[in-house]
C-alpha cells in the first residue's frame, strides 16, 4: 500500500505498512467481530481522574526518582518522550553512555526523529560490538529517512528480500537516484507473489517513477485502480490512467466494487457497480445483481439491504437462484428477523429440494427453532438431518455440528434419555480433550435430569480430574456443588516444595543483559532467542525450565509463550506452590506487569483477567497485526481503540497501538465498559470481545433461564464459542496460581 508516509524499514520493519493498512481500512468482524470487554462481578466503575489519565503516565514508582532510573523505567514501557525527558536530566558522561545512547537512538526513531538517531548511533558498534548487527540495523532505519540515501539503497539491495529491496528503492528515489529506484522496485515486483499491502506499495512507488510512455505506468494505474485500498492512491491512479488514455472496463469497474466490498467498504462500492452499470458494454444485469448484493452482504451491517438484493436476484432466475434465495435467508437471521428467516429458508428448501442448499436450509430451521424454543420442531429437523428420521439426505454442516445441534435439542426437549446417549456419542467421537470433556458435562446433566446422579456424579468428577482447571472443569465442579456430591481436589497434591528443589541461578546472556538494564526489554528478548542453546546448555537436564526463567527476567512473553510448549503438561496438572511453580509461571507468565496492575485496578477489573484475555488474542505479541486488522496486545481494531479513548477523553494515535501502555489501557478501558453491559460477568464479557456486544446481548436475551454449559454450546459462531472457553481456562489458570481455589472465577448455571 502507497502512503503519503515513508516506508519504514530496519527495526520491526514491517510494522508500520500493517498501521497504514490498518488505518486506511475500517475492518469489522461480522462473526466474531472484534470487540472488547469488562468488569468483574457486580462491580459499578464510574469515571474517575484516574481512568482519564493519559495513555502513557509514569508510573507511581517512577514518581521521585533520580533521572537515570526515570530513564530506565521510561523506555523499559516505551514511554519514548518521557524517556527523552529524562535522559535530558543526566549528566554528560551518563549521555554519553554507549546503553544510554542505544535506548537513546531506539527512542528517537520512534518520535520519527531521525536525525537525532543517526547522531546517537554513530560509530556505537565499536563501543558495543555485540550489538554490531542491531545498531546497524537501526542506523540503516535512520539512513533512509535522512540519508546518505545512496549508501541506504545500496545497504538495502543487499539484503534482497522483496521489502529490503523496495525500502531500497525508497532510499534511493529520496536520494535523486531514479534509475537505481526502478530497478530495485522492479526486482521486488519480479520476485514471485507479494503480500497485497506490499505490492500496492510497490506498484505506488513505480508509477510514480514511470514515464507515460511506458507500459508498465498503464498497468500499474490500472492494477491501482481496481485493487488499492488506500482511497487517496485509488484517486491518483484513476488520475493518472485517464492522463494517459486509459478508463477502467465495465468488468473493472465490478472488480473494483468486489475489492470494496472485501474492505467493507459498500456505498464505494455501490457507486463503482453503478459506474460499471454506466459503461458500454454494461455487463449482464445478473453480474451488476449479485455485485449490488455482495456488498450489502459483506459490509455486515445492512443484512436487511443484502437480503432484499439477493432476493432480487433469486426472481431473476439462472444457475444461482438456490444460492441466491440461501443468502437472502441468511442474510434475515444475520439482521436478527429469525421468523422472516425461518420462511426464507422453508422457501429454499421447497423450491430447491435438490440443491445443497437445502439441506443447509433444513440445518437453519432447525437452529431457529432451538432458539426459539419449538424444541419438538428443532428435533425433528435435527433427527431428518442425521438420517434417522424421514427423508434424511444428510446435511451440508460438518458432521459435529449438526450432531451437537441434534443432542442439544433432545435435551431442551426434555428428552433426557436420548439427550444423554447423544452427548455420551459426541464424547466418544471428539476430537481434543476439551470437546470431550464439555461434552460429558452435557452428558451428566442429561444423565441427573433422567434421575441417575450417580452416573452424572461421576461424570462430573472425571471432568475435574481429566480437565483441571479448564472451563468443563469449572462447570462440573459447580454441578457437584449444586447436586451436594462431595467436591474433587482440583489439582494433583504439589510433589516438591521450591524450598526443595536445587537453586537454578539464571542471568541474561550478554548481550541480552546489557538491552534489558537499560530497558530496552524487548531487544533482550530478541537478542536471547539468537542464544537459547547457550542457555540451556548451562543447565542440563533443566533447559525448558532455565529459558523460562531468563524469558521472565525481560518481563516480556511473546518468545516464553511458544517455549512454553515444551513445558510437561503432567507438571500443569500439579499444584503450582511446589515443583511445577515454573512451569506455571513459564505457561501463564505475568509480562507488562506494572501495565496490567494499573489498567486492572483502574477499571475494576478481577486479577488475570487482561492478561487471560491477552495470552488468547496475541500470545504476547505487542505488534502483531491479525488479517482483520486487529492490532497489538489486546488486539484492538484502531477504529474501536479510537472509539474507546474518545470516551474515555484519552490522547490516542493509531501508532500507538503497538506500544504496551496504550494497548493495554485502552483494551482493559473496553474490557470495563462491556462488563458494564454484560453484569461484569467474565464469560459473556469475553464473548462480547470477540463477536461484539450486540451478538452477546442479543444472544444472552433469547437464552434467559439456560443452563451455562448450554448457553455456551447454543453459540452460533464457532470461533467464539472456542474463545469464550479458553479464555476462561486461562483466567482459571491465573487465578488458582494467585490464590488458590478463592482466585477461581465464579460461574453462574443459570443464565
């Protein structure tokens, strides 16, 4: 993608292409779309001075300290101005430190002040020749925002990779070196299939270097003009072709309004289609029909606009009129107008019996019907789909689903024997642990409601003692406290005492110890996973245990997270005061500690919670980007996190996002003011999260009166429902680690 900015490079090179991306499109998620959640239970947070604070304050133990600690503290949580405040305050010779000037250097290429970064960084891989490879990276970033530009260009091309050569060409187009520019660009554009954002960039830069006379400034103008996602660049393309003779086709005008479409972008779209529309020759009247409604569809706030379009297009006829009726029908559930849906997918299913689509169709109805309580109507559809009733012809849902569907209406049908030899069925055929486990859950209340607790008893107890700690066991402890069954230890007894174990001494290897005293944290990090080998081969025997904790010493995760994968899974099912603490500690760690603390405690939300709801979105990964354009720890859409901070009367730049501080404070500000929503409740507060709070509010108000573990499965979106159990096993896992049995979350059996 072309912006007006230039492309950064060096450090975390590809992080600002995905901002300008994430800027320049509004994505939301239909379902799950992106959103974020609060409170713990029954707390009443109201606005205070505190939570309007800026988003990067000094923490209270910065507060009267001596400069070089203020300095530390500053860019140890990527308070770059502040760092540079600070810094001011020291002395020369602590200036002219090589670390001071490396977190110096690091801070001013963050504030894009590039030219106090290439001064700082001067010759500092003489002083620092461990960090020889790192300063030149950073100074290489410099050199291409305020050259020498050719000497930028040439470093470069040198590294070869596709984004390496187009911040090449970049260097050198600053630099006056045009010719040199064109190749690099044209050898980015020559090696094989670039990223979308990468390649509109790309395409960007040549057309800019391009004469008129060439062909390729035609086809880039062209390829823009149909494809870019930047609506400045789409303008300047457009500008161009018609310069240079050229006008998007009918069909390109409708390839256009498909790529606006997939941006949710649907009144841009609709006005392509109509330029399509105006065009000789005009395409067919069904293209324009199913263009007009996939826009509507995907813009997935005006379902009610798709599915009169489909509709349109289904009473025209041809070879989609089944798929076109479908998406009508779908479209009505998606806008909330189940019972409009209902008769959209009876018409489907009677006017195409032979289609796929009806039994997709037959699928629906019955799923309507289980939500809206005609029990003995969602069982029938369910036993039809699984081919045991009349006229079964299978379903085009996977098979676990419709399976999963066909026990959960036995069971709301109070058919209770049936109910429980169907979820004792899905129990045996799942395929993770977790499946299975929630599953017997379902199992035994089918089981106590036929009248055999002691079946369901020991059903429940299984649960605990297979899946300690997770979202089942949760459930099935809860059940035994309900039904007066004796309650099963969550954990296996601790097998050691820390007291007992031999002391494992860890420090960070060198050059990691000298980035993570001056506080650059996440450099050490970095610098660490290069020496893994070295420190595990200094404790043998304990080497997984030895990396977590030299991980912990950075107070960042993101690497600790995947070393953790290595951690026994038997030690996770001890007690964590005694020998398995590190590896609790290495697969539920505690980074941006001082962050988390405060955005906890400012929003009144429950301990563990943001980090629980952290661990699942970005595996603590403070700048990764998702494909819906969800940024940083807590994974915030920048149009939510602007949303959240104008409330809140919070500063806030997109840029900021990947910072810890920001993201965090504004991820746990939404966290609170959907548990204001949600009654505080940590479960429905996750799912609003993740699929928004209209879908959590409109579900919770149909299941009022459901059993949880019901509620949970009734989830209509997949990766929600996913989402809402894991997050609560973390925040189970947080929670037992800090106090024991009191820090486990409450859940409530009855919605």
């Amino acid at each position: 993608m072309s912006t007006d900015r230039p492309l950064a490079i060096g450090w975390r090179q590809g992080r600002w292409l995905a901002l300008a991306c994430v800027a320049l499109v509004a994505c939301h998620r239909e379902g799950p779309e992106k959103a974020r959640d609060s409170g713990p239970e029954g707390a009443a947070v109201t606005d205070s001075a505190a939570s309007a604070r800026p988003v990067e304050p000094a923490s209270d133990a910065d507060v009267g300290a001596d400069p070089a600690t203020r300095f530390r503290e500053a860019v140890r949580h990527a308070r770059w101005e502040e760092a540079e405040a600070a810094a001011a305050r020291l002395d020369a010779a602590e200036q002219a430190a090589p670390d001071v000037r490396l977190a110096r250097a690091r801070g001013a290429l963050e504030r894009a002040d590039y030219t106090q970064a290439s001064a700082l960084l001067a010759s500092l891989e003489q002083a620092l020749p461990l960090l020889d490879a790192r300063i030149k990276g950073l100074r290489l970033q410099a050199m291409a925002e305020v050259g020498p530009f050719d000497a930028a260009g040439e470093a470069f091309l040198r590294r070869g990779t596709p984004r390496d050569l187009l911040a090449a060409a970049r260097a050198f187009e600053r630099g006056g070196a045009h010719a040199r520019a064109r190749q690099a660009v044209d050898r980015a554009l020559t090696r094989g299939k670039l990223p979308r954002a990468l390649e509109e960039e790309a395409r960007a830069l040549r057309l800019g270097l391009c004469r008129d006379d060439e062909p390729t400034a035609l086809e880039d103008a062209r390829w823009l003009s149909i494809h870019a996602a930047s609506p400045p660049e789409v303008e300047r393309a457009l500008a161009r072709l018609s310069k240079l003779g050229g006008a998007l086709s009918p069909g390109e005008w409708l390839a256009r309004a498909s790529a606006l479409a997939d941006q949710q972008r649907p009144d841009e779209a609709l006005k392509a289609i109509a330029r399509a529309a105006a065009g000789k020759p005009a395409p067919g009247e069904d293209a324009l029909c199913h263009a007009r409604a996939e826009a509507l569809y995907k813009a997935k706030s005006r379902y009610t606009e798709a599915a009169a379009a489909y509709g349109a297009c289904e009473r025209r006829g041809g070879a989609r009129a089944a798929e076109d009726a479908f998406l009508a029908a779908r479209a009505l559930s998606r806008a909330d107008r189940d019972r409009e849906a209902e008769a959209a997918m009876r018409h489907v299913r009677e006017r195409y019996p032979g289609s796929p689509f009806a039994s997709q169709a037959r699928f629906h109805l019955g799923r309507i019907a289980l939500l809206h309580g005609d029990h003995a109507a969602a069982v029938r559809a369910f036993d039809e789909l699984s081919g045991e009733g009349r006229g079964g012809k299978g379903s085009a849902q996977p098979r676990g689903e419709t399976a999963r569907y066909r026990a959960l209406a036995h069971l709301a049908a109070r058919d209770y024997p049936g109910a429980r030899r169907l979820f004792e069925a899905l129990a045996d055929d799942a395929d993770t642990a977790d499946l299975r486990a929630r599953a017997k859950n379902l199992a035994a209340l089918a089981a106590l409601r036929d009248g055999d607790r002691t079946h369901a008893v020991a059903r429940w107890t299984e649960v605990v003692r297979s899946r300690p700690l997770s979202f089942a066991a949760l459930v099935a402890q809860a059940r035994l406290a309900e039904a007066k069954a004796p309650p099963v230890p969550w954990l296996e007894p601790a097998s050691g005492t820390p007291s007992s174990l031999a002391a494992l001494s860890v420090a960070l290897p060198a050059p990691a110890d000298l980035l993570h005293a001056v506080g650059l944290d996440d450099d050490a990090e970095d610098e660490l996973r290069s020496r893994e080998a070295f420190v595990e081969s200094a404790h043998p025997g304990r080497g997984v245990q030895a990396l977590c904790a030299a991980y912990a010493l950075t107070g960042r995760a993101r690497r600790m997270h995947q070393v953790a994968l290595r951690v026994p899974s038997s030690l996770l099912g001890e007690s964590p005061e005694g020998r398995a603490r590190w590896a609790w500690e290495c697969a539920f760690p505690r980074p941006f500690a001082v962050e988390v603390t405060e955005a906890e405690r400012a929003n009144g939300l429950g301990a563990g919670f943001v980090h629980a709801i952290m661990r699942q979105e970005s595996g603590f990964d403070p700048e990764v980007v998702s494909p819906a354009r969800a940024v940083g720890l807590m994974q915030l859409l920048p149009e939510t996190a602007r949303a959240v901070a104008e409330r809140g009367k919070l500063p806030h730049e997109d840029a900021w996002l990947t910072r810890p501080g920001p993201n965090i404070t504004l991820g746990a500000r939404y966290l609170r003011e959907l548990g204001e929503k949600l009654d505080g409740d940590p479960l429905r507060v996750a799912g609003a999260y993740n699929a928004g709070p209209e879908a959590m509010t409109r579900w919770q108000e149909r299941a009022k009166g459901a059993d949880l573990e019901v509620f949970v499965e009734s989830i209509p979106y997949l990766e929600t429902r996913g989402y809402v159990v894991r997050v609560m096993d973390n925040l189970a896992r947080y929670g037992f680690a800090s106090a024991g049995e009191a820090g486990l979350p409450k859940v409530r059996l009855t919605l």
